[in-house]
C-alpha cells in the first residue's frame, strides 16, 4: 500500500525535477534515490547480487593480487 507524503521543495529544484525526470515520475524518482538508505532489503538484495556477480568477484581477485603473498585462498 502506497503512503502519501508532502515535502517542501525550492522552486528550481521542482523545475527540474519536471525537466529531467518527468511530470509523473517524480515520486518514483524520489523512492529510488531514499530506498537505499533506509530499507535494509535493498542492501541486502546488493549483496546477494554481488556475490553472484562472477565478473565482478574476478574484478576483486585482480584487484587483490596486487597485495602479493598477503591475499591467499588457504583458510586461516
């Protein structure tokens, strides 16, 4: 269920908001820029899409190579 909510903007900022995103998009908009930080199922859905990201874990293991013999696989 969708909640409303009233917010005070500057004029400018309202412009463009209409400029850029569109008349009837502002409020997508807005949610998508807040809900990272405050739901913590986004964050949660960042992780798991990170850790079945393989190009991406390819990316980290470049990145920690770099540190030599300090970066291993063995377990501790």
């Amino acid at each position: 269920m969708q909640k409303k909510l009233t917010i005070t903007i500057s004029p400018d900022v309202y412009d463009g908001l209409q400029r850029v995103v569109g008349r009837g998009n502002i409020s997508q908009f807005i949610e998508g820029l807040v809900r990272p930080h405050v739901t913590w199922a986004s964050l949660e859905d960042g992780y798991r899409q990170l850790a079945e990201d393989r190009d991406d874990a390819s990316s980290w293991r470049e990145w920690s190579d770099q540190f030599g013999s300090e970066v291993t696989d063995e377990p501790w």
